[in-house]
C-alpha cells in the first residue's frame, strides 16, 4: 500500500470511521478527568482527519494510518511501533518521546512549504 496515491486512498475512507476518530481524537484530555491509555492498536484509519486530535499516551502499535492527517495532532508518548504513516501529512504534529520503532514513514509530511517560504 505504499506505492498507491494518496487520492486513492483518501477514497477507502467510510463516513463511519471517521465519524469514530473525530469522537476519539477530540476527546476533552484536560478536564481533571484521569482516563485509561486509548488503545488503537492495530486500528486501520486510512486517510482520516485527525488534525489536532489528542492522542497523547495511545497505544498505536501497528495502526494503519496512511494518507491520515495529523497536522498539529498530540501524539506525546503515543506508541506508533509499527504504524504504517506512509503519505500521513504529521505538520507541526507534537511527537514528543512517541515510540517509532519500525514505523512506515515512506514519503510521510513532516514540513509546512508555507514556512519554509518565511526562511
């Protein structure tokens, strides 16, 4: 799945699921409320909007994410081992101290062109 565009991806997307990571990726991590790892282990979001979700401390172990959309998503301590980002857009996405141990990462977008124009 690495080598297929991303458009093509994006068109696998079900209507459900990202209706799913949107409640996931947005819960309110800053109530007071103390809750339990989220485990996405082995989830399959291809092509989600999960643009400044809060992932902070998930379990991710082997999620398959490509084409996902992750700018500016909270993903300190998250645990990618094995997650497949290829195509994933991760722009100004917070990783720190996140596990990526064998993470697919081919041709992922870690960099805004926007402000490499600014240097």
């Amino acid at each position: 799945m690495t080598d297929r565009h991303p458009k093509a991806i994006e068109q696998l997307r079900p209507a459900d699921v990202q209706a799913a990571v949107t409640v996931i990726g947005h819960r309110d991590t800053h109530a007071g409320i103390q809750s339990a790892r989220i485990n996405l282990a082995a989830a399959h979001f291809t092509g989600a909007d999960l643009a400044g979700a809060h992932l902070n401390d998930a379990q991710l172990l082997g999620a398959q994410l490509p084409a996902a959309h992750l700018t500016d998503a909270e993903l300190v301590d998250a645990d990618l081992t094995r997650a497949n980002l290829c195509y994933a857009q991760l722009v100004r996405a917070n990783l720190a101290n996140a596990n990526l141990a064998h993470a697919q990462l081919v041709r992922a977008n870690f960099s805004d062109p926007a402000e490499a124009l600014k240097s």
